[in-house]
C-alpha cells in the first residue's frame, strides 16, 4: 500500500465477447494459438505467452511466494498487472515501471475486516482456492460475462507438469480415474482435484458462459458435467 499504486476498479462497462483465461497447464502449448483477445494470463502463462510473441492485455497474481517473481522476466508495459496486495515484495519489484492495479484477496471475515478499516477504497475479492479460480471472479470485476479458458487442466501430461520451466517444487503425483467411462488415469495432486471440483462448481452455479478448453482433468470433469452425466 505504500507504493501509491492506483487500485483495481470495476468496469462501468460490459462487454458481450469472452476473456481468455491462460492458466499454465500443459495443455497451453497445444492450444494458445487458438486463443482470441482479450487474454488474461496467470502465473507462469505470462512468460510462456510473450515469450510467444502473445502479449496478454491482463495478468493476474495473488500467491505470496517470493519464487512468483521470477515468472515476470518479461514484464510488458501494455499489460495491466492486478496484483493482490498479498504479493511478495519481490512481485513489485519485478513490476516496477508499469501498470499495476493493486487489490486484497478475501479469504474470510478476518480480511474484510481488515481491507475495511486500512484501505476502505479498494477491493475486497473473494473467490477460489488458486490464482486461476479467482480470476473468475476478476474477470466480472473487468466487465466480462463470458470466459475461454485454456492450461486449467488441474493435471499433468507425463513428466510435464507445466506448460514450461517453473520455479516452484515440482509436485507429489498421485493418479486418479474419473467415472465418464473412458477409464483413463489423470495424474494430478489433491490441490489440484479440489480446483477442478471448484472451477466446475463455478460454472454450475454462477451459470456464466464458459468453455474449457485443452485436455486435462478438469476439463473431462467440465465436460462430463455439461453432459448431463
């Protein structure tokens, strides 16, 4: 808050076309080509993105982990940056230069609390388990009732775990089957299961135009549910 960024404000507009979601699953790499702007990046789809000439008009973080700025090497200055003020230091830091919304993550009562009495101006957001949960809820924010999401796979592809280089801990795998009768073995980590769970709970009970795209868990788990089954 001391930086004086200016503060993540809602859109006086709506806009009728989707926002393209690029989480950072392995999936990306098969369908980035196919995505239309806007785009909204998080985490590591950011690099993989511009490193790709695809430069995402919006990028979304909220961990706190210090590693997370080392996936903005490629920082663009005709991106908009909305950043949780929860962000490690170092996040700032990489974002010096440009256009950074700032805004605090709600996680309970606790947090509204606090936003209220020590920055009542800005928003208070609530949503999801991952960055790419409340990006859901920052795409309203934004003025967009529809969404595109691609790399939310919620699943790994062999040793792929990621669309490209990451800078966290590579993961605890753990292989599950979805009962959709096609019987095949997801690997994945129970984190990611719960974000599944929650991105089609969403798209269940929000009732806002979605598609899933890419190959993973949590798009067989979309899927399987727009179906009926």
């Amino acid at each position: 808050m001391s930086l004086g960024l200016p503060r993540l404000q809602i859109s006086p507009r709506t806009y009728r076309k989707p926002l393209t979601i690029a989480c950072y699953g392995p999936s990306l790499r098969d369908t980035y080509r196919d995505m239309q702007r806007p785009i909204l990046s998080v985490s590591g789809a950011h690099d993989f993105l511009i490193e790709r000439r695809v430069i995402p008009e919006f990028h979304v973080e909220c961990d706190p982990r210090a590693h997370k700025a080392k996936m903005l090497t490629h920082a663009n200055p005709t991106t908009e940056y909305i950043i949780a003020s929860c962000c490690h230091p170092d996040v700032f830091k990489a974002l010096e230069g440009c256009n950074v919304k700032l805004w605090h993550l709600d996680n309970g009562p606790e947090s509204r609390v606090w936003a209220a009495e020590n920055d009542p101006q800005a928003l208070c957001i609530s949503g999801g388990s991952t960055v790419g949960l409340r990006a859901f809820e920052i795409t309203h924010v934004l003025g967009y009732r529809a969404m595109d999401v691609h790399g939310m796979d919620c699943s790994f592809d062999g040793l792929n775990q990621w669309a490209g280089k990451h800078t966290g801990e590579r993961k605890q795998v753990q292989f599950v089957t979805l009962d959709d009768g096609s019987r095949k073995r997801y690997a994945t980590t129970p984190l990611m299961i719960q974000q599944a769970r929650e991105a089609v709970t969403f798209w269940r009970t929000h009732q806002v135009p979605m598609r899933f795209r890419g190959s993973g868990l949590c798009q067989a788990m979309w899927k399987h549910s727009r179906d009926g089954k």
